[in-house]
C-alpha cells in the first residue's frame, strides 16, 4: 500500500457525548498523529459507538472540541474531513439480495474509483480479506464472518486516510482478525490514523483509551 | 467526473438490483393499486355513469396510496444495517443518494403505475380518447407526490412503526395536490380542458414540493442518525 496523499492529525480536548439526553461520555482527550491509531476499550453502552458517531460528524459532541488537521503546516479544523473517512459500522452494512461483487461495485462508485480501476480494486480487495471464491454469491448465503469480511473489504477499496471502525473483529474467527489487523498495521505505515472501538486487543500497534 | 454523479448512479442501480429481486415495496405498490382500483369499482357498483364520475378520485388516490406503500421504508433497510450511517459519515452531503433513490422508486414504481393507470380510466367507463389525457394529469402530479411520500419516510426513518408514522406524516400534505389533481381530470372530463387552472396548480405544487422538500428530506435524514 502506498503512502496517502494527505496525512492527517486529530486532536480532541475533554470531549464529552450524550444519548437520549443522559450524559455517557466525558473528559476525552487525545492527540493522533498520521501514523497512530487508537482503540477505544470499554464495556457495552459505555458509548464506543457514540463516540465515534461524533467523529465521524453524524453527531454533535455535548461538551469539548474535536479538531483535524490535514499536515502538520496545515491550520486545524473542527468539521469532519468527511471524504476522507471510511467509517465501519458496529453491524456489516452489507445487503443480503446483492453478490459480493455488486456490493463492492456500489461502494467503489460512492468513493469515486475510476472506472478503469474499479474491477481490479474489487478482486484485490476481496482476495485480501479472503472471500474471493465468494465473489459472485448473493451476501443471504454468507455467514457472520464472511459479512464482516465483505463489509471489511471497503475499507481496502476506500484508499481513505482516516479509518473509524466500529468492532472491527466481531464475529471473526482469529485467522480473519489476524487479516485485518494486519491491513490496519499497512494503513498506519501508509501514514493514515484510525480509531477503533473494540472489545478485543487487536493486533496492531495502537494507544488504548478506557470509556465508560 | 467527480464522486457524486457516480455516487447517485450507484445507489439506483443499487436499488433497482434489489427492488427487481426482492419483490419489495413496488410489487405491493402496484399489487395495492390493483387490489384499491377494482374494490373501489365493485363498491360503487355496475352503473357506468357513477364509476365514470369516480374514475378521477379513485385513479389519483390508488397513485398516491400505492406511492405511499412503495417508499415507506424507503431508507429504513439502510438505517437498520448501518449503511446510511457509513454514508453519513463518509459524505458531506446525502443529496446524491437520495436523488438516486428517487429515482430508482420512479424506475421501479413511477412506470409501472404510469403502464396500468390508462387501465383503470377504462375499467371505471373513461372514453378511450380522454384516458391519455386523464394519465398525462397524473404524471403531471407524480412528482408532487414522490416528494410528499419521501420526505415522510425519511421523517420517519429509525422511528418505531416508521411504515404506517410515514403514512401519517404524508396523507395531511398529499391532500393539496390529490383535490387539485382530482379536478383536474375532472375539468378534462367535462369541458375538455387540459391545461385548466387546476393542472397548473398540480404543476406548480410539484415545482413548489420538488424545491422544498429535498432538502428537509435529507436534513431529516441526517437528523435522524443523531
């Protein structure tokens, strides 16, 4: 994988999100520079999923700031650099009535792929995660696993600086999430910044941040 | 050619591939208008003069109700496994994806209604040469209504019982453009007047929908997502 055009800092200063009202994040800060990734350890509901919802700009923090930068020369900002996120859901956002394929060929579109490119990053990125037998098989007839991998292998096509992943490794056998630690490890080395929650240590060099 | 164009294009392929094979909202669509098209007829009874009196309001409300029904759910199925957050959080606007989606309900349940509309103007006893016309009126008000019925899914979207809070949402705001358009085919009926005063109010609540519910649709999309 080669290096990202643009690498990217994010830094957020005693950070704090609600849900329903009810105060469930406060006080979190950190700095990430193009290369780190951080993983987000708590239990369920202590708001993993909140958190990156407001990294991601579909929510608003309650209290704090959040800010990102694209360089080091560059002037920090608090708006979500959007298009340069790929963001994994807690659940594979995969349609069980579409193949592999066609799933991937809907998600190259939205991130812009040349036409030319398309085909060849498809068939890269599912042979990445594993499933490229699986290529042409409706997602109704994958597992949990596979799922995951399908949904996964966005991530690989995305070529998207900043990663948000939402437990990344749910329902993966150790062999799969040993594929895609690995994948997070080459995006770091191509100078990109993730943030993950998780309940599992994922096998990639990363900051830890207890929540809840 | 930037993102967005091959983004929209994306979504309705994606859509069409799913509503063709699924069998979802556009076949109970037009099975609803089926099934409200010949009730209604055998409810007013054999007399040609009364089901030509109520061909206009019957044909108009099975187009709105079989829109309703179609486009319900329109975007639960994206919320419900997280796609319409990733596309949240990966986009500064949703504009293309709902553009698309209109436009894959249009494919999938715009045509085929605009196919057996002419069917029911001849079920109910409409002349043979007054039923393109009587069609062309409620194409002329589809628009209006495609807007009316997204918007309210999208309102609805992520909410307990989104289908029937959409249908509720969007019955009060159809009702402008349902009147008007009912007399509409009326005026046509009678006097033979396409382009009456109320075609052009059916037109204009289209033009008037189509520029301001968008917007708030894909706002309350967004909104919904918090």
């Amino acid at each position: 994988m080669g290096p990202y055009q643009t690498s990217w800092n994010v830094r957020a200063r005693d950070l704090g999100c609600d849900r329903g009202g009810r105060a469930i994040v406060r006080g979190v800060s950190f700095t990430l520079e193009s290369g780190d990734a951080l993983q987000l350890f708590g239990a369920n509901g202590a708001g993993k999923s909140t958190l990156l919802n407001v990294f991601g700009g579909v929510a608003t923090p309650a209290e704090g700031a959040l800010h990102w930068q694209a360089g080091p020369a560059a002037s920090w900002d608090a708006r979500t650099p959007q298009r340069q996120v790929l963001f994994l859901a807690d659940a594979p956002s995969v349609k069980a009535q579409l193949t592999a394929h066609e799933h991937l060929r809907f998600w190259a579109a939205a991130y812009g792929l040349p036409n030319g490119d398309r085909e060849s990053a498809i068939s890269a990125a599912l042979e990445r995660v594993g499933i490229e037998k699986l290529k042409d098989t409706r997602a109704e007839r994958f597992s949990a696993g596979q799922r995951r991998r399908l949904d996964f292998a966005r991530a690989l096509l995305a070529r998207r600086p900043i990663w948000l992943l939402d437990e990344p490794t749910a329902a993966l056998d150790a062999q799969s999430a040993e594929v895609i630690g690995v994948a997070i490890t080459d995006h770091l080395s191509a100078g990109g910044v993730a943030i993950i929650a998780t309940h599992a240590t994922l096998n990639a060099p990363s900051k830890r941040l207890a929540i809840g | 050619m930037s993102a967005s164009p091959r983004f929209l294009r994306a979504t309705f392929a994606r859509d069409f591939a799913i509503a063709t094979r699924s069998g979802g909202g556009w076949f109970y669509g037009l099975l609803f208008f089926a099934l409200f098209a010949t009730l209604s007829g055998l409810a007013i009874g054999p007399e040609r003069a009364s089901l030509a009196i109520a061909a206009p309001a019957i044909a108009w409300l099975a187009t709105a109700f079989a829109l309703q029904l179609a486009s319900a759910d329109c975007f639960e199925s994206d919320f419900r496994d997280g796609t319409l957050r990733v596309l949240a959080a990966e986009n500064e606007s949703l504009a293309p994806y709902y553009v698309g989606k209109l436009l894959s309900l249009i494919a999938t349940i715009g045509v085929p209604l605009i196919c057996v509309i002419p069917v029911v103007f001849l079920m109910f006893g409409t002349p043979a040469s007054d039923v393109s016309g009587a069609a062309a009126l409620i194409i002329i008000g589809m628009p209006a209504l495609l807007v009316i019925v997204l918007f309210a899914a999208a309102i609805a979207t992520g909410l307990r019982a989104a289908g029937l809070l959409a249908s509720l949402i969007g019955a009060p705001l159809a009702a402008a453009p349902l009147i008007f358009g009912v007399l509409s085919v009326k005026s046509l009926f009678e006097r033979g007047v396409f382009w009456s005063p109320e075609t052009m109010l059916v037109a204009a609540l289209g033009l008037f929908f189509g520029v301001l519910l968008p917007p708030f649709s894909i706002a309350a999309l967004r909104y919904g997502l918090e």
